[in-house]
C-alpha cells in the first residue's frame, strides 16, 4: 500500500528539480556563447573597418607604397 506523504512524491520531484537545473545550465551555456559570438562579431566588424581604412587611405598608417 503507498502512502500519500512527501516520500510518494520524492522521486518526481527530484527529477522535475534535475530538468530545470539542467535547463538553467542550458540557458546560461547558449547565453555565454551567444554573448562570446556577438564579442567576435563587433571584433571582426572593427578589424575590417580598420583594414578599409588603411587600404584606402594607407597615410594614416605613415605608410605610403612605393611608386609603381
């Protein structure tokens, strides 16, 4: 015969407790990378406006390429 105490819905409970930790892991993984993607994108964004400025405009550098 079961009972209807706490002990009846330990297991249950302790599962439910499982999944949503889990789920917050989960959660705080995809929001680190989605995080580290948008810093390498803002990085890459900025190096290739730096790199258009010096192909256009290579003086800003003090470099000027010799004279063909």
């Amino acid at each position: 015969m079961q009972s209807g105490g706490p002990e009846s819905a330990s297991p249950v409970t302790h599962r439910v407790q499982s999944l949503s930790s889990a789920d917050t892991r989960g959660k705080h993984r995809i929001h680190a990378e989605l995080k580290r993607l948008e810093q390498e994108a803002r990085f890459l964004e900025i190096g290739g406006e730096v790199l258009v400025t010096v192909v256009r405009e290579p003086e800003v550098l003090g470099y000027l390429p010799p004279d063909s």
